[in-house]
C-alpha cells in the first residue's frame, strides 16, 4: 500500500522529548535493586529468625562485660548481658551496666561518622568534604610522609586513647613506629599522678589489693574512691567490693567532697573534705598517731626508709638521713622551719573538724585489718602526688598492709584484670615521651621541653615541636584536655599543627579540628578474644559492617603499604590472625585458659573465681624485706623518696612549686588556700558520670535520660547567690564560661561545686560553652608538680543565677 | 488506571530522585538536566504544580553559568543534608522517624527490608546499609513500577505489592521527611526534588489507593 495510514493502534517512535528522558535511564544506571521477580527462589543470605550472639564491652571503664546481643536477621535487636550459670559467687556472671547494654544504639547511631572526609575552610569550624577510601589513603600516606620529610618522625604525636585490654588499638601506634616512630606520652589523662606515687614509695603496686579482701577486714577508709560509678559494671569492682564489705561488714567511712554513690547509706562515716587537701588531712592522722603512740616503729625501722633517722647502707648506696630530714620530724614539728600537723592546723585547710580528725586516726590505730585506699580524685590535682603518697602514709604508719583484709593506701579495683597479650607496638625509634598532659605545650614549644624542667623520659629532651597528631577514637585533642577555649585557639594554628589525623564513630569536638577525619566500626562490628572477670569470650563481629567502613587495622595496612613496610606492619597477618596469635600467646603465660579450639566453638565460656584466694600485694615484702626487696632505689618503702631527693637538686622547678622526697601537703595555684585572695571562691571538681564512659555514649539520649548533667552545689552556696532548684547557671572563670542547669543537694559540700565530665564543648559565638563541658572552666597548662600530669580537678570558679 | 507510559514515567522518575538522594549529581548529570526540559514528561496529568517546578528547575539550570561550581555546591548541601557531618538535616531513613529513639535499623527497617525480600528483591550494594533509605526506597518503588511493563498487564500481585510499600513502609513518614527537607534545603535544586519526590508519592499513592495511616513520629 502507498499511503500507509498512522493509527492509534500503530506504536509511534518516541516523541523527541520521550527519548531524552528515556536515555536518562540510562544514564542513571541499574540502581541498587536487581528484582527477581519470576526467576527461580534462592536463599537469602541474611538469616532469619532471632538468634543470641555473645560479645564483649570495649567502654573505657578499665573493665569489661560479657555480653549477649540478641539478633534479628542481621540487625541487634537489644543487647542482654552474662547469664551464664547460676551466679553462685565463684563462679559469678559479669553483668554489664547500662552503657554496655547500649552498644548497639552507637552502632546504629544516624549521627555516625560514615564516610571519609576532608576539612574544607578554616580548622575548627567543622566544615567538611566527603572523600574516597583511596583518596583517604593516598592524602593521609601523602601529608605523614610530608610531615616526616620536614620535621621527622620526632614530630608526631599519638597517643591511643586507652592502652589496654578494653580498648586493644596497638596497631595505631605500631603503625607509626612501623614508619620511623613517633613521640609517645608516658602516663595518662587517668593515674599518673598516683603511678608516680605508688612507684616512689613502693616501687609499684598500685593496685594489689581486691576489695575482696575486704571480707578480712574490719576498717574500711576510702580516699576519693567510688567504685559504685566508676567500677559500676559487674566486670569492675563495684560487685565485688558489696560482696567482700557485705562479709565482714566493716565499718566504712568514705572521704569525699561529695557524698558519692558509695556512700549513700551504704557506709557508716562520711567526711567531706575540700579537694586537693587529703595530704594535709593525712598529716594530722599522723600526728596523732605519732604522738599516741600507735605508730608500728619497729616495721617503720625494718621495711621503710625514712620515717626517722636512718644509718642507711654504703655498700647498697644507701644514704644516711639525718633525724630531721625524716617523716616524724616532719609531722611533729621538730626539723628546722616545720610546724607540727596538728589537726588544728589541718582543720582549718581541709575542712574536717578536729574532732573527726583525732577520732579518724584513732580508729584507723585501733583496726586490726584497716582497708585503706584511694581512687583517683585526689591525685588528679596539682599537688596529686603528694596526695597519693600521703595517703598511702596510713598503712604505712601504722604497719598494716602485705597481709589479709589491708591494702597498701593505693588503688583496690576490681576483679582480676585481663593477662591478654596486645598487639606489640613494634620498636619505636623515638626514644623521647612527653607526660601525657603537655602534648601542647610540645606543639608551642617541645624543642625547648626538657626532661628537668618538664619530665620528658626517654631521653634528655624533646628534638622537635609536635606538628602532626593521629588521634584513633579518644576526645582529649580538645574536650578531654584541660582549657578548652585556650587549647582550640592553638588547634586553629596551621602553623604549630600542620596536620591533625582522626579515625572516630561520632562528630565530637576533637574530630572537629580534624584535616582528615575517617570513620571507624563502633565494637559490635569487630572481633576478638577477651578474658576478663569470669569468663573468656571469642567475640565475632555481630553486624556487617555499616556504611562500608572498613576494619580500622585495614586502614593502616593500606597505609603501611603505601609507606612500603607492609610486611613489617601485618607480619602476613589480617586482624583476625592476629586475635588467634595473641590469644595463643596470652595462653603461653596462662595455661590454664581455655584451648583456642574450644573458645571458638564455645564463644563464651565462664573461668572461676576463687572467693578465699589472697588478693593483696606485698605479702613477701612484708615477710621477709631482706630477701623480697621492692623495687625502690632502698628495697624498703621510701617514705623518704631518694629518688625524688635527686630530682630535687637537678629538677627546674616553677616558682612555689618543689620536688620533696617526703609526702607533704603542699599549697598550690587555685587550691584551697587561694580562696581569699581569689576572684573565684567556690572549687570545682567533675566526676566520671554513670551514663557515659568519659564523652563516648554521649550521643545516646536513652542513656543521657539516667543522668542529669548538672552542678551539684551545696544550699548555702546556692542561697548566696539567689539560685533556685533546676534553673540555669553560669559557671565561669578567666578562662571560660558554661551553662548548665543546677541540682541544689547537700550532697557536696559547701565551698565545692561539682559537674559529670564528657559533655561535648559547644561554644556560641558569644563565648559561651552551652555543651557545659567541665574543661572550659579548667586550666590548659595546670599540671601536677612531678610528672606534669592532668591536675582538672584543681580550679576555682564562681557561680551565678542566669 | 495507570498506563504503562504512565508507570514507565514514574519509574524513571523515581530512579531520578533515587539518584539525587543517594549521591549528589555528577557533572555528567546536571548537563543533561541542563539541556533537556522534563516538564512534559511528568506522567501525572493533572499535577500542573508538578511541571511548573521542573520547568522552573530547568530554567535554573540553564540560567546557571558555571556547572562545575554548582556541582559542587550542591555535593556540599547533599552531605549536610543527607549524610552528615554528625546528625544529617534531613535523615533520609524512615527508622530515623519510627523509632522511639531515632536509631537506624530498627524495627520498621527490618519489616521493610523482609517486604523487600518476600517481593523479590535483591539489593546489589556491596556495602551494608539500612535499606529504608529514602534513595533506595525509590530505586525499589521503580523496579515495582517496572514489572508493570514486564507484565505487560494488570497483575495484581504488583498493584498490592506497590499499594502495601506505599502505604505501609513509606506513607507513614515521608512526608515528615520531605517537610524537613523543604525548611532545611538551600538550593532550588533539592527544594525541587523534595516537592517533586512528595508529589510523585502522593499521586502514586491516590491511584494505587495507597492510605495515609495515622502513625507516631519521633523526629
């Protein structure tokens, strides 16, 4: 036919417009959905059905729980926790606590960190680009080795937020000492102070005694320690120190600004005592111990050095000491240019009437097994050693400790703590390490930081100014430090710092300074062996990995191998491999943990506990001084610490601060004897808070909901300046200003107010920190006198209504 | 009813929006929406609001002097909108809205991605991601609307698989998702493809008689 005719019936090409917009299609691709519609039935291989899938707590609580998630298909529906067993004590669960029951919500966290970025505009202001994992790898490997090139590795500065069993990241720093190294930090944001101490008088054991032992004792004394929080998990102390107090019902008398969880009619005493004052309330237990005669001399004479005039031993380099160079002198007043530690001095300073004082001592003399120990409040200030070092004066005085139901005065935390072997570092060719708290100071000025004026180890000086930081998890880049405002304007400085590398689950206000900030799994999507408390667990990742993130060991291995050791870095080993190999190894020094065959069919496997066994250091010590000696500079306990009487002639020490080889109360920048000179009249201290560990579960609202995060301010102090339950404060110093809502409680004590640290620093362009973290208010460069570590708890501040 | 032109259109669409929420335009992209104007093949006839946006998003376009420069504008806005630097303005995953603490992979997740598998599909992301995802739940809807071809006629089976995803895993909380995206959206171009993509299910849903059923949000 000539003249076909178009009708409705006949398919008409695409208009012009229709075909445009079908090649979109095209150009758009496939999409993320194949449809299977009609195609023969295959297995899924997401599982069905709800299943139980046992786990592990990697909070940084020093503990961790044993917990059970329950799956559905392949998401976690709700954690459970050990329920293995009956939980007859000796063969106990070990439950986990409110944040270990919340691991899956950071898992599933719409907030999460979940791809890789890059700053874009100026460092602080939190603007970011998303990269590629390779475009991620390629910069980071492109600016360390910029880094190393210009400055060498003396220049990086790393620190893992948590050395140890809960937070096993070794492969971040053995990846930087796998590419020249880098300087390290010695001590911690947590116990340097009291490790210093306890080394200085008892060349180690810090923490030898369980609170099980308290079932042996009839006095229990605790310094700034309440394990109810912060050992609040059932693989931390706080079940075994009810279990051991709940034996032998000791009386307990607890001494803190606050009147914390521990106490709370749990324990028989309180006696709030202003912070930072513990050494001189130590003193004047001493004095009345000293001038009663309760005093044990004879083991003062054959285990310590120090307590009065000592012959000393040549042949051991033992000096002599002279009487008045000793502790008795010291406390009753009789060596040159001493006042004796009444407690009419002391009560005025720590706030303890005298009364209590001569009672306190009393008791502690009359106790045949006193349980004395501190936390880590007390040493967490300026003069933090001598507070340790005092308190552990107490057992010492009056020769109770290497025996059943004492403890040496220093840590008593809990259950046994993990052998497990970590990852090695690897040798790090930076020899030098800075006290963890002065890593800035070391970006303004670490080529002028020595080891006499600012304890650097390791080596006589620092080489280099820090320019570089790699920060794996952990927020002490700017919220956990001390002076948040004065430490972000240095973190702002391009110059000191020209690169900053984070790897964190959550938008916290360190990885807000970050240049290259990747994600990381959060602890569900990980794997690994751990023994802790009662039992040992072989925890596979729950999930998949969200968002694609790959394992954090992944990521340095691919860095390692852009730097050519990759080797050296993974010896042939995946992360998987490696937990086999390091749980082999933990078994080599502990045979009797399970066979590794039998943990990975098990998962979970529960290891006893021995309710009798001796748990409290110092036992061969204590026997037999001559043939145990400790590892102090004497063998003896150093009252008398020769050590820091060296350190005393060779150490540069800032005006009114002095190295003493005793323990003494010592007054400090913004301590309690400032008050009257002071702007600020009120001390503030921050506490560990139940629903987070540090900042980490911030972000998680059913958590939050626990807590209140407020200040704790004693009524009279609240009247004083018109505030009325729950409003809004304004807590301030020099240095900064938060907002807060405030709880009125006769809880603290009047002069002291008190916050939950780990808040997120939030500030307002006005200056106003509205995240209300604890650290605006501290001091940047407020350190301890000996190893220069983090003093927050020493600070003054005022108060008023908003 | 609904034409196969019509199903055909929505499914392109679909996979359009699809795109833009799960990754920002290419550069590729925006010149094609630059050159050619879509108006017309808005498959909802009486939806005149509908066109007069994506003529106006068009003109936009082709106003625009810079491409390069828009692209990566709008890469910045897509990241703060819908991934996050931290919290997303605009979370994308109905989860986000339906669970009583904002978590992702909660129980209305998994109810969606078990409709998924029982409906026959696979997702082919190498990665593990929520599926209620505003992006793939449109990838998803476009592939149901495509069986409508494949048929080649009204099966049944796919009217109520499309009704059901409609009305029982998107309705309760797109719209709230959207809202957001309107207040929080600094181009035109996202403002565009929130009233678009809300106009696309509201009208999907009157022919597939897709209810709007009363449900708690939090967020």
């Amino acid at each position: 036919m000539k003249n076909k005719k178009i009708t409705k019936s006949t398919p008409c090409p695409p208009s012009i417009g229709r075909r445009e917009f079908m090649k979109l299609g095209l150009m758009l691709g496939a999409g993320a959905f194949i449809d299977l519609h009609g195609l023969p039935s295959f297995a899924s291989n997401i599982p069905v059905g709800e299943k139980t899938v046992w786990s592990n707590c990697w909070a940084h609580c020093h503990c961790s729980c044993l917990l059970k998630m329950v799956v559905e298909g392949d998401h976690i529906k709700r954690v459970e926790t050990d329920d293995m067993g009956d939980d007859s004590f000796g063969m106990h669960q070990t439950r986990a606590c409110l944040r270990g029951r919340s691991l899956h919500k950071r898992t599933y966290a719409p907030d999460r960190i979940k791809y890789p970025m890059r700053r874009i505009g100026p460092r602080g202001e939190g603007k970011f680009e998303r990269i590629t994992w390779e475009e991620a790898y390629d910069e980071v490997y492109t600016r360390l080795k910029g880094i190393i090139d210009n400055y060498g590795n003396d220049s990086i500065f790393c620190r893992i937020g948590y050395n140890s069993v809960a937070g096993p990241y070794h492969f971040v720093e053995r990846f930087l000492n796998s590419i020249g190294g880098h300087v390290q930090a010695h001590g911690n944001y947590s116990n340097a102070q009291i490790n210093e101490a306890v080394k200085l008088t008892y060349g180690g054991h810090f923490n030898d005694s369980s609170p099980m032992e308290m079932a042996f004792s009839d006095l229990i004394v605790l310094f700034g320690d309440n394990p109810a929080v912060t050992r609040m998990s059932g693989g931390g102390g706080t079940y075994l120190y009810q279990v051991g107090k709940g034996k032998s019902k000791a009386r307990t008398i607890v001494i803190d600004p606050r009147y914390t969880e521990t106490a709370c009619g749990r324990e028989d005493q309180w006696i709030p005592i202003r912070p930072g004052t513990d050494a001189a309330l130590v003193e004047a237990i001493a004095y009345v111990l000293i001038s009663e005669n309760r005093v044990d001399e004879e083991f003062l004479r054959t285990h310590c050095y120090g307590y009065d005039a000592e012959e000393g031993h040549p042949e051991k380099g033992i000096p002599p000491l002279p009487a008045d160079l000793g502790y008795k002198a010291y406390i009753l007043g009789t060596a040159p240019g001493e006042n004796p530690k009444t407690p009419e001095w002391a009560a005025p300073i720590c706030g303890v009437p005298v009364q209590t004082i001569i009672q306190l001592a009393r008791d502690i003399a009359n106790a045949q097994s006193p349980f004395i120990a501190q936390g880590w409040g007390l040493q967490r200030q300026a003069a933090g050693e001598q507070n340790s070092r005092a308190v552990c004066m107490l057992p010492i005085l009056v020769g109770k400790l290497g025996m059943r139901g004492t403890c040496n005065g220093a840590n008593a935390f809990s259950a046994p703590e993990s052998k497990m072997e970590m990852m090695p570092f690897g040798d790090n060719q930076v020899k030098a390490k800075v006290p963890c708290f002065l890593w800035p100071q070391a970006v303004l000025d670490g080529q002028n930081m020595t080891a006499e004026k600012d304890c650097i180890r390791g080596a006589e000086k620092l080489k280099s100014d820090i320019k570089c930081i790699v920060q794996y998890q952990g927020n002490w880049l700017l919220n956990q430090h001390g002076g948040t405002n004065q430490l972000a304007e240095i973190l702002c400085d391009e110059s000191k710092l020209e690169f900053i590398f984070i790897m964190e689950n959550h938008m916290t206000a360190s990885a807000k300074y970050a240049d290259i900030l990747l994600p990381s799994i959060t602890w569900p999507e990980d794997s690994r062996y751990n023994v802790y408390g009662t039992y040992a667990v072989y925890a596979e990742p729950v999930v998949e990995r969200l968002f694609g993130c790959p394992h954090p060991y992944e990521v340095m291995t691919e860095l390692a191998r852009r730097f050519g050791v990759h080797e050296q870095f993974t010896e042939g080993r995946t992360w998987d491999q490696w937990q086999d190999h390091l749980y082999l190894k933990t078994r080599e020094k502990c045979p009797n943990l399970p066979p590794m065959e039998e943990l990975k069919a098990q998962k979970a496997m529960r290891l006893p506990y021995d309710p009798d066994e001796e748990r409290f250091g110092m036992k061969e010590f204590r026997q037999d001084p001559e043939a145990h000696p400790l590892k102090t500079p004497s063998g003896k306990i150093e009252i008398y610490s020769l050590e820091q009487a060296k350190r005393a002639q060779t150490w540069i020490m800032p005006a009114g601060e002095e190295i003493t080889p005793l323990p003494k109360y010592c007054e400090t920048w913004e301590g309690y004897s400032e008050i009257s000179t002071s702007k600020y009249p009120l001390q503030f201290i921050s506490y560990k808070p139940r629903s987070r560990a540090h900042s980490t579960f911030g972000n998680i609202p059913w958590l939050q909901a626990a807590l209140e995060d407020c200040l704790h301010i004693n009524p009279i102090d609240a009247q004083a300046r018109n505030i009325r339950q729950h409003q809004w404060v304004e807590v301030f110093n020099d240095r900064g200003k938060i907002h807060v809502p405030v709880r009125i409680t006769p809880r603290i004590m009047p002069g002291v107010v008190a916050k939950p640290e780990g808040t997120q620093y939030s500030p307002t362009a006005q200056g106003v920190d509205l995240g209300h973290c604890a650290n605006t208010l501290t001091k940047l460069g407020g350190r301890s006198h000996v190893v220069k570590a983090n003093a927050v708890n020493t600070c003054l501040v005022d108060v008023k209504a908003l | 009813m609904f034409t196969l032109d019509q199903s055909q259109g929505v499914a392109l669409f679909a996979r359009l929006f699809s795109s833009l929420y799960i990754n920002p335009p290419t550069l590729e992209l925006l010149q094609e929406l630059t050159q050619q104007n879509f108006a017309d093949q808005w498959p909802f006839d009486q939806d005149q609001q509908s066109r007069a946006t994506l003529n106006h998003w068009h003109a936009t376009l082709a106003q625009e002097d810079n491409l390069s420069a828009l692209q990566k504008k709008l890469t910045q806005e897509h990241l703060h909108l819908f991934i996050g630097v931290g919290m997303p303005q605009v979370p994308l995953w109905g989860s986000v809205y339906l669970d009583a603490e904002n978590l992702l992979m909660g129980p209305s997740c998994q109810a969606l991605e078990k409709f998924l598998a029982q409906a026959d599909l696979m997702c082919t992301l190498k990665v593990r991601e929520p599926l209620d995802h505003l992006g793939l739940i449109l990838a998803a809807l476009a592939v149901f609307l495509e069986r409508i071809r494949k048929d080649g006629h009204q099966n049944q089976d796919v009217l109520l698989t499309i009704k059901n995803f409609l009305e029982l895993h998107i309705n309760p909380w797109v719209y709230r998702c959207l809202a957001l995206q309107e207040q929080q959206a600094s181009s035109f171009f996202y403002q565009a493809v929130g009233q678009l993509t809300h106009s696309l299910l509201l009208n999907l849903s009157q022919v597939f008689n897709a209810q709007k059923i009363k449900t708690q949000l939090y967020y």
